[in-house]
C-alpha cells in the first residue's frame, strides 16, 4: 500500500457521499456553547458523537470536566503504538456560535447541510465540525492502508468551548501535561488565504481588548449655557485616542508597537497576497504602518483598533455637552510584545500627554504564539502539501486573527502547524455559513497525505 493508495482512499471518502453524512450528523447537534441550555448536548456530541469515531482510530477516550464553572468539556483520546515514534497531538473545537437561526435565508437551516453547487450549508460546517471531520477521516483512511497502524503514536483534544473563549483549555493543558505530551501539534481551524491556496499557519497573534473612559460629570449641560465653560468628555477623549493612533492608524504608543519584523517572517510573507475574494473590501493602501507591505502589516505588526466609542446619546443628541465618553480598543499584536503589561503602558502613555483624567480597564488578553518559518517542522508539512497538490502553498507565520494557540504552544511546549479546511468568505458566526465542497475533498487529501508522511519519518 502506498501514500497514493491513501490519499485516493480520502478522496472516494467524499466522493462516496460519506463525509456528507458524517458531517450531516454532526452538525445536527445543537452544540451552542454560548447558550448555557445546551451544556447537555456539548458533553453528548462528545459521547455519542466523537468517542465513536476516536475508538475506531484505536483510540481510548474519556470526557473530561472543565475546571472553569461552566465551561464546556473536552475529549481527550489516545492511541500508543511504540515509544520510539513520534507522538502527534490533534486538536479541534465540537462547539458553535449561536445559531440564529431565523437571520439565515429562506430554505436554509443552520442544523441541516444544504449543498447548493459548491456550498455546503450549515453551522459548524466551517466552523469547525467540518475540521476535524475532515482530520479524523484522514487518519482513518492511513490507519487502514497501513494495515490498523499509524506509524506514529496518536493524542486528540477536543475542546466544546472555544466560541466563548476556550476557559479552562490551558488550566487542563497544565494539569494533564503528561497525558498530551507529544512532538507536534496538527490541527486546522480559521481559513485559507484563498479558496484555491493550500496554507498553513504557524500561530495567531494576540489580542488586548481594553476599555477608556472619561467620566466628569453625573448629568449633560447645555452646551449654550455652558459650551466654553465645561470640558467636554468626548473631545478628550477623541484627543488621547489620536495621541495613541496616527491619522494613518499607525500605532504611535512605543510600548505597544513590535520589535522589527525577523527575517523568517518577513521571507514567508515575500509572496503573501491579501484578498479575500468576492465580497471582501478594498484593502487601504495608505493605512497602517508606513513601510510595510499588506502581508506585514496584518500578519508580522501590531495594529490598535477603536472598535466603539460613545458619548451622550448617538440615536437622538441633544444640544448638552455629555458627563461622560467611553471608548472600547484593541491592540492585536505579535510575539515579543508586552502584552501582559498594556494597562500600565497605557496608562503611563495618558498621564505623560496629559490625560491623567481618564481610566483604563483591559477586559480581555490572550497571548501572541508563532513557530519559525525556518523549522524543520514547517519545511516538512511545506513539501508534504506540494506533494499532494503539486501547488506551493501558502504559509502564514501567524494568523491575523487569534486562536488559543497558546496552551498548545506555551503550556505544552509544542510546534505547531495550522491547516485550515475554510475560506475568507465562509460567513464563519454568521448567518449562511458555508464549506466550499472542492476545499474539503482537497484538504481530505492534504491531510491524508500529511499524516501518511508523519508516519515515514
């Protein structure tokens, strides 16, 4: 038997109708991790659902509680051939976004597959049901070409609350360092650079949300009366944000701006394109850090976002000058940034220009990971997909969006490689989300012929 064998195998998979009907029934599960009446059906998707298809990988399985009160369980399998080869740790998330299911469009139902050409309806199939659907029929499809081995030694994780952030993901990385020690992470989430590039990615960047707000008055004061009189909140405000962003959004905070872009990022990104496709905005030309290209601004720097701003009452204003203005940001930000220390950067960049009047409060933070392009890890997977596809693929140093790499990367120790089964456009948390069937019958193969060569190293 042969790499060919198996990766023909994946692809009659899909072609047999097979994955359609695995997928079909696992999209059916209500699996809403941000609606708390659901917690029922995130543990049976993973008992019902996913300890089948694991055991007949070889793998025992067992269910394991969140140590975060209310937060999903997750699955952890594992199948142990010899102690001499390698040991590949696989992750995916069974959970969804709220389905809102009366926003999608007339014939469709986010908990049924409707195939419309190339799409494939439905919520979960993108994200990220789809995934790992595809990920365990490919080990499948090697195990049995193989004869019931691998050539490697095999642990899953698959977590049912990543949509509301993945609490308790790196708590159980840590507790059970042992149980999911390996040599690498494969594992597929988040999109393609296009529908017709193979890519992988390497990471995510990070992300600080954090709030400010300027709060002087209890009340709102005539602005005729007292226009000239009273400092006005918003005009503050409005003040301190254009001291922290340029009027080209570049990010003019020096603790919150990145070291130069290493070599290995800035080879990887050389002949990186940024389109999403049809649908997708015109990208800006002239925004964003002077100097770099598209590619290095949004996957190599730091960027801060004003993602709302509010002050007196936008729907129906009154002439008063508003008691108070908030403004909600976000830095996302690469390796190598302080990240754990934004609020006092912050906080010290107001006091020095003047603005000691308004608080900052940082909500949320996860941490930036990124493998070196320059890996052997990534040279490998690199060739394994130009083998299957006869295509150089994409490769993205990190994302520029953010994943829980971090438990995988930082509290597990691991490289890890990203290949992902999705598309810009797929409406992932959204109505209408989709999978493109021609990306999924691809990457069946990808990834049969990835875990094929894990297997002859």
């Amino acid at each position: 038997m042969s790499r060919e064998v198996t990766v023909e195998r994946a692809t009659q998979y899909y072609d047999s109708g097979a994955f359609r009907t695995d997928l079909a029934r696992r999209v059916a599960f209500r699996t809403e991790s941000q609606d708390p009446q659901r917690a029922d059906v995130l543990r049976q998707y993973l008992a019902d659902e996913i300890t089948p298809a694991v055991e007949r990988l070889g793998c025992t399985a067992r269910i394991v509680d969140n140590p975060v009160p209310g937060g999903g369980p997750f699955l952890i399998a594992h199948r142990h051939e010899d102690d001499v080869l390698p040991t590949l740790l696989t992750y995916g998330h069974g959970d969804v976004v709220l389905g809102h299911d009366a926003q999608w469009r007339d014939g469709l139902d986010p908990w049924r597959i409707t195939v419309e050409g190339d799409r494939w309806y439905g919520r979960g199939t993108a994200d990220n049901k789809g995934q790992h659907t595809i990920n365990l029929a490919a080990l499948e499809q090697v195990l049995e070409t193989r004869g019931g081995s691998l050539g490697f030694n095999l642990k899953i994780l698959l977590d049912m609350g990543e949509e509301t952030g993945s609490p308790g993901l790196s708590e159980v990385c840590a507790d059970l360092a042992d149980d999911l020690a390996a040599d690498l992470l494969i594992a597929s989430d988040g999109c393609r650079l296009s529908a017709q590039q193979p890519t992988l990615f390497l990471g995510s960047r990070g992300a600080v949300n954090f709030s400010l707000r300027v709060n002087l008055r209890d009340s709102a004061y005539h602005s005729g009366n007292w226009g000239g009189l009273l400092s006005n909140p918003a005009s503050i405000l409005a003040n301190a944000l254009a001291s922290m962003i340029d009027p080209r959004g570049a990010v003019r905070v020096e603790g919150l701006r990145p070291a130069p872009i290493p070599e290995s990022v800035r080879a990887a990104l050389a002949d990186i394109t940024v389109d999403g496709g049809p649908g997708s905005p015109e990208i800006d030309a002239d925004w964003g850090e002077p100097g770099l290209t598209p590619s290095e601004r949004v996957f190599g720097w730091n960027t801060l976002e004003v993602l709302a701003f509010t002050a007196g009452t936008p729907q129906a204003p009154v002439n008063a000058i508003p008691g108070s203005a908030e403004a909600h940001c976000q830095l996302r930000f690469v390796v190598g940034t302080d990240w754990q220390d934004v609020e006092r950067i912050v906080r010290a960049h107001l006091d020095d220009h003047g603005f000691s009047m308004i608080d900052v409060e940082v909500t949320s933070s996860v941490a930036a990971t990124r493998l070196d392009p320059a890996d052997e890890w990534v040279r490998w997977a690199l060739e394994s997909l130009r083998r299957t596809t006869d295509a150089k693929p994409a490769l993205l140093p990190n994302l520029g969006g953010t994943l829980p790499n971090d438990a995988f990367a930082d509290v597990l120790g691991l490289p890890t490689i990203w290949v992902p089964h999705s598309y810009p456009a797929c409406a992932q948390h959204a109505p209408n989300e989709h999978l493109l069937g021609t990306v999924a019958r691809e990457a069946l193969a990808i990834m049969a012929g990835l875990f094929w060569d894990l297997g002859e190293r």
